[in-house]
C-alpha cells in the first residue's frame, strides 16, 4: 500500500494501492529520485478518470481537493 498526505498540513489523506500508484506515477512529474511529493488539481484527477482510473482513486483525490483548485500530495510506501 502506499499512504497519501496533504504536503502542506501532513494530514493523511487514504492508502491506495501500488497499481492505483503507479498509474498515477506515469502521468505526475517526479523531479529527483528522491521526490515523494506531486502536485494534482482538478484537471488531473480529471484526467486520471478520462484514463480509466479506479473509481476509488478519483474519488479520495477529489475528496482529498475539496473545493481547493490544487494541492501537493505526498506518498510513503506503508
């Protein structure tokens, strides 16, 4: 599994699975090895659907999102 968290307050957003994880991986922009954060906004997760997303990982971005237009996520492997 792997743990999501809003970058900014630390508050744990949801697990998603290593395949939802990868999927997201191929279309966010890593920017060393090392990075364990992206940035989403609603034209991502609006993309991440139009892919074939899992519904579930739409959803916890969406509700993780809210009404903000975009934020910075970061991830552990758990």
């Amino acid at each position: 599994m792997v743990h999501i968290y809003n970058y900014a307050t630390d508050e744990f957003i949801g697990s998603i699975s290593e395949e939802d994880f990868a999927f997201m991986q191929r279309d966010l922009e890593e920017e060393s090895l090392e990075d364990t954060n992206y940035y989403i906004n609603q034209a991502t997760v609006d993309m991440f659907e139009q892919q074939g997303a899992d519904p579930a990982l739409v959803t916890l971005l969406r509700t993780a999102l809210g009404d903000a237009e975009d934020m910075d996520i970061r991830w552990e492997h758990g």
